[in-house]
C-alpha cells in the first residue's frame, strides 16, 4: 500500500534532472547574489519612509500615482483590502523574482554562466536600487516591474511582440521607473548586435531597435488610455500627470538639474562609485576598439556613429519617462536604469575574448572587485539605516514625554513639525558617509534640493503610543500663517522647552518642534527657509 504514494522513478529522475540542470544552478547562484544584496536591510529589520502609514492606517495609496497592478497586487497577498506588516515577507519574495528574470535573461543571451554571474546581477545590484527595496510593502511590485522590463527579451516565440508589449504595460502598472531598465538593455543588445559579424548588420540593428522602441511607447500610450480612464474613479494628482505627460522646457531643464545633481555629484563620490565609473568607461572604451577595427572601414564608421547615438539614448534612459511628467520626479528610487547601464559596460569588459595575455583575468578581477564594492556598500547602508532609526527612535521617545508632559494641563494639543526641520545623523552614520556619501540620498535626506523633505516623525510618534488628544500635523497651521501676515512673532510664546536636538514652542494649544535650533524665530522666516 505505501508504493503508491511513493514517487514514480522518473519522476524522481526529472526532479533530480532539473536540481542539476543549468536552469537550476543559476537560479540559485543568481538568487544567493541577490539574497547577499537585500539581507543588510533585512537585517536592519527597520520602516522605510511610506511603511510607517501603510502599517499604522492600512492605507495602500498606489492606484494615486498610476501603479493599478501593484494596490491590486498588495490586497490580493494581504487576503484584505487594508494593509499590515508581514515584513519581511515582501522583501524575501523580490529574491526568487529577480533571480527568475536574470536566469531567463542569461539563456535569452546564450551566455556561458561565468558572464552572467558578473555581469547580469548588476542589473539589480546597484545602490540605486537599494532605496526600493528597502520598501517593507513596495519592494516585490517595484522587483516584479523590474523583472517584466526584462521579460520581452526572454520570449523568442511567435507571438514575441505581443508578449513584449504586454509585459511593458504590466511592468508601468507596477512602477513606471523600471521601464528605464527596458531602454537600456534594448540598447545593450543592440550594440551586441553591431559587434556581429553578419552582412547588412547596421540596417538590422535599426530594426531591431526600432521594433522594441515602437512597443516600448505603444505600451506607453495604452498605459495613458489606462490613466485617462481609471484616474477619475481610482486616483489623483500623479496619475492624471502620467496621463497627460505634459512636458515643458522648464521642467525639461529642471529634470536635467536633477538628473546631473544624483549622477554626477552626489552618487559618483567615494572608492565604489570610481571604480564601477572606472570599469564601465573600460568596457565602452573596449567596445569602441573593437567596433573601429572592424575589416570594413566605411561600416565601421556607420558603426561607431550609431553607437554614439544608442549609448546617449541609454544615457538620458537612465532618468526615463518620469522626466517627461509635468513635475519631472527625478530621485535615486526612480533611476533604477542605472543598473542596466552599469551591466552594458561590466558586458563589453567580461563577455568578449581579448587577444591580450592576461586582460581577461583583469576584466574577471575588475568586475568582481566591483560587485564586492557593492556589496560592502549594502552592508554599509544596512547598517546606516539600522543606527539612523534606532537613534530616531531615542529621539522621537524624548520627544513624545515632553509632549505628553504639555498635554497633561491641555485637552488638544496640535504638533506642528517645522518643514525644514531635517533629523540629526546619527554619529556612525556620519562615520559612514564618509566612504559611502551616496548613502544619504537613500536615508532620504535629499542634498543640495530646496524641497522640504518630511521624515516619519508623525508616524514614528504616533507609533510611541501618544493618546489622541496630541494631534501631529507635519505643517505649519493656517492661524500661525495669519498671525505671521500680521507681523507677530514665534517669539511670543507662553513655554519653551530646549533639548539637545530640538526645541518646542507653545502657545495656547499649539506647538512647534524646530530641530535646526534657531533662536527666536519670526514666522515668515522659516516659510522661506
């Protein structure tokens, strides 16, 4: 009677087949890199800034910025139409999707597995993409987006553009960002393809290119259809700007600011970011030699000039579409593409044989050297966000005592949290930084930007367990406004309480907590910052 239950043997055959298949082994060397990549912020076990209120309200709030699959997605795995912490679940789950996508990219490229593993894991590697995943909630729709921009090179069968343009429509209503990724890698295999030895190679490159670009912004315009339709019952302000994309030479300049500020100023400082800069100029550098020494020399001059073309489209990619909305959003979270650009350099460095003794040990070395920077960056920015909470945290329960304290002789008190207030770093974050500077920008405190940036402390509070009757607001009221069109001063307050980090104004029932520790403080003063 047991024999029956027992597997047939070859089922037991196809099973161990397939746990020593190529398939399988690069799946999990694929996943044990990625898995290495996440677990600092695994570890750190901490909120990002949005995960605060999705835990404390249940709120989703994704169909408001045009990401229908991604809310859908969420209350479908949460088994209830509002939010609540399963971390890290989410996190552990964008592993096996992320690998999945590069295993099938890899067989899609016909690369042998020592090209893949120091090439492809860039694509997800890279300290652009630490912010997203850092997301306790959003980090599987933003790897699910990541890996259907990857999808459309994978399928080579007879119904490849349909599948292509399917894939780039799930992947914008998942996150618009990671259509990023698709141009540059559409890119990268393009000049893969100017590097064949084939008859007529640049006319096919042209069609190749263009093809995918035409599916590329066929699934763009369906996915403003979409908008136009959905955002009058389901969302708000960012959606209707992702319908209408209306783009400005104003905002055009103002995403170009943006976009040279994160990549050129804040994020190409420190060892790692000069030596991922180092080996991916080698890698375009080698695949310029190899395109100008082509036999044919009028080709190769075609050639060239269409590779400069291509590597410029890839570079502005590295921004994407959200350059193009009405208020272009160009933050390190969204520039994910820059993955996919790192990989097309570390490609041309790794992938092709040299006939110099000895450069492909050095590319090997090069690329690994590289990829380990990265991870040691990932450690170091785990470990930052880690400190940088706890040492909130110590702050916020300081915060909430004083706070009660005043409660107690008032029935409501209202907790105005200054807007250019910015929480004090923590000692061995600022230690950190010194190595790593681009850590900032994923802590979230945006260098150099006059935008105010409001961190959870609201959430963070309310999460201390403050009664209801203290009211946290991160603005300033409107009666405080009036009051300073007529000339009054904060000064005018009845307490004042000086901590370390921060000092608390009263008047009445409202409060201010100013961080900057200015002295007496004129209301119009920090409207303007």
């Amino acid at each position: 009677m047991r024999r029956k239950f027992l597997t047939q043997p070859q089922e037991q055959s196809d099973l161990f087949s397939f746990l020593k298949g190529e398939s399988f082994v690069r799946f999990g060397l694929f996943s044990l890199i990625i898995g290495l990549f996440i677990w600092p912020i695994i570890h750190a076990g901490v909120f990002f800034a949005d995960d605060y209120q999705r835990a404390l309200e249940g709120n989703v709030s994704m169909a408001t910025c045009g990401r229908y699959l991604a809310e859908l997605f969420l209350i479908s795995t949460s088994f209830s139409p509002a939010l609540y912490s399963v971390a890290p679940l989410f996190q552990m789950l964008s592993v096996p999707v992320l690998a999945f996508a590069l295993m099938q990219f890899s067989f899609a490229l016909a690369w042998d597995r020592r090209s893949s593993l120091l090439v492809l894991p860039f694509i997800v590697c890279t300290p652009f993409f630490l912010q997203n995943l850092s997301y306790c909630f959003d980090a599987i729709t933003m790897s699910l987006a990541l890996a259907c921009a990857i999808f459309p090179f994978c399928f080579q069968g007879k119904y490849k553009y349909g599948f292509a343009t399917f894939s780039l429509l799930v992947c914008l209503n998942f996150y618009q960002a990671a259509l990023n990724s698709f141009f540059i890698l559409l890119v990268l295999l393009s000049l893969m393809k100017l590097l064949e030895k084939k008859e007529e190679k640049i006319l096919s490159v042209i069609v190749f290119f263009s093809k995918y670009l035409l599916l590329a912004l066929f699934a763009l315009v369906l996915y403003k259809i979409e908008n136009f339709l959905l955002f009058p019952l389901l969302a708000g302000d960012h959606a209707r700007e992702y319908a209408v994309m209306s783009l400005s030479p104003a905002s055009l300049c103002q995403a170009v600011e943006m976009f040279w500020h994160y990549c050129f100023v804040e994020c190409n400082k420190g060892l790692v970011a000069w030596i991922l800069s180092f080996a991916v100029i080698c890698g375009l550098g080698r695949f310029f030699y190899r395109l100008v020494t082509l036999e044919n020399k009028k080709e190769a001059l075609c050639a060239s000039f269409l590779a400069l073309f291509l590597l410029f489209f890839a570079f502005i990619s590295i921004a994407g579409p959200m350059a193009l909305l009405a208020k272009p959003l160009i933050v390190p979270r969204v520039m994910i593409g820059m993955g996919a650009f790192i990989a097309l350099g570390m490609t041309f460095l790794v992938h092709y044989p040299s006939s110099f003794k000895g450069f492909e040990k050095c590319a090997f070395a090069l690329a690994g050297i590289s990829m380990l920077g990265v991870m040691v960056g990932a450690f170091a920015y785990g470990s930052a966000l880690g400190m940088q909470t706890k040492y909130e945290e110590q702050l916020r329960d300081h915060l909430a005592e004083d706070l009660y304290a005043l409660h107690v002789t008032t029935d409501h008190l209202i907790v105005g949290l200054l807007l250019f207030s910015k929480p004090p770093l923590a000692p061995y974050v600022k230690n950190t930084l010194r190595s790593f500077p681009w850590i900032l920008n994923d802590l979230g405190d945006r260098v150099g930007n006059p935008d105010p940036i409001l961190w959870p402390l609201p959430y963070q509070l309310i999460e201390a367990g403050l009664p209801e009757a203290i009211e946290v607001i991160a603005f300033v009221p409107e009666d405080w406004e009036s009051d300073a069109k007529s000339g009054s001063l904060l000064c005018r307050y009845s307490h004042k309480i000086m901590r370390r980090f921060y000092t608390i104004y009263q008047r009445d029932n409202h409060v201010l907590v100013d961080f900057n520790q200015r002295k007496c403080l004129a209301i119009e003063d920090f409207q303007k910052g």
